[in-house]
C-alpha cells in the first residue's frame, strides 16, 4: 500500500518538495519513484470486495484476540477488526 501511495498520492517530501526548499525535485525523487513502479508491477495491488472483505473478518477477529491476549494488547482489539456475528452474544 505505501508504494502504491508513492506513486499514486505522495507526499511533498516524497515529490522532494522540502518545507522552504527552493530548489526543484531532485534525480533521487525520480528514481525512488521508478522504484516504487518497478515493485508494483512485480506485486499487483488488489482491491477487494465488501463481501471478500466480511468473509474473512471472523479469521481477523480470531487472530486479533490471540494476540491481543499473548501481547496484552486488550485495549487494541476494539478498535481492529469489528466484531463478528457469530461471536456477540
């Protein structure tokens, strides 16, 4: 996602416009973002439906429990993942 955010939607800084800088982007800007191509079009960006997105979202909760329970992470897992259906009571 951050490469994808690179080329997409980047930032001043990584358009090497720097705060007070008068000077125009520089060669490095071009090749980082050359590179954040280069790594998309060898790792496609998926989109995935609201439907993928609901189905899976019980493994997430299940997996976010674990850890928070192992880390003690409690307060963490609320604002995760939304509860599933089949786990409220």
């Amino acid at each position: 996602m951050l490469h994808h955010d690179a080329v997409y939607s980047p930032t001043l800084a990584q358009q090497g416009i720097l705060p007070g800088s008068k000077k125009p982007p520089s060669q490095k800007t071009i090749a980082n973002q050359a590179q954040h191509l280069g790594y998309l079009e060898s790792h496609r960006y998926e989109k995935f439906s609201q439907n993928d997105i609901e189905e899976v979202c019980p493994l997430l909760f299940m997996t976010s429990s674990y850890v928070s329970t192992c880390y003690q992470h409690l307060r963490t897992l609320q604002y995760t993942y939304p509860v599933p259906k089949e786990t409220t009571s």
